[in-house]
C-alpha cells in the first residue's frame, strides 16, 4: 500500500487553497495538472481546453494519477471561474 501524502493547490485571486490526499505517486500528477490550468489561463486560452486536459492527462502511466491531474486541472480552473463571481 502507497502512502497518503498532501497535496495543496493555493489559493488564489482571494479563493481559499484546497488540501487533498493522494497516494504519494499521486501528488505530482496533481501539481500538472494545476500548472497546466495555469498555463492555459495565462496564454488567452489558448487551444480547446478539453483537448489540452485530455492529451496530457493521457500521458500517465495509471488510472489515479489521470484521475489526481483531472482534480488539479479543474481545481485551479475552478479557483479562476469562482475569483470571477467574487
């Protein structure tokens, strides 16, 4: 059995960070996908959201890494969507 750690994404644009655990092999996979969010967000959106998530996500080696990557993706894209109603 793998051991938990903590992941945390930051807060953001006065929106509360969020603290998730994961398998260890997990928290990196979490991190790419925050910093791809953030990297979408910060080119114009440059590129169809969806398609960028999906090819990278692929990427990984195993089901709960993709599944830790879509949580850090959408967490940060979350954090943006909910800074704008704020």
């Amino acid at each position: 059995m793998s051991k938990s750690a903590m992941t945390y994404l930051p807060p953001h644009e006065d929106l509360p960070g969020v603290e998730i655990i994961w398998t260890t092999e997990c928290r990196e996979a979490f991190n790419q996908g925050a910093k791809l969010a953030q990297t979408w967000l910060d080119n114009a959106r440059g590129g169809w959201l969806w398609a960028i998530m999906i090819a990278e996500r692929d990427l990984l080696p195993c089901a709960l890494e993709r599944r830790a990557f879509e949580v850090g993706f959408l967490s940060r894209i979350h954090q943006r969507i909910g800074s704008q109603h704020s």
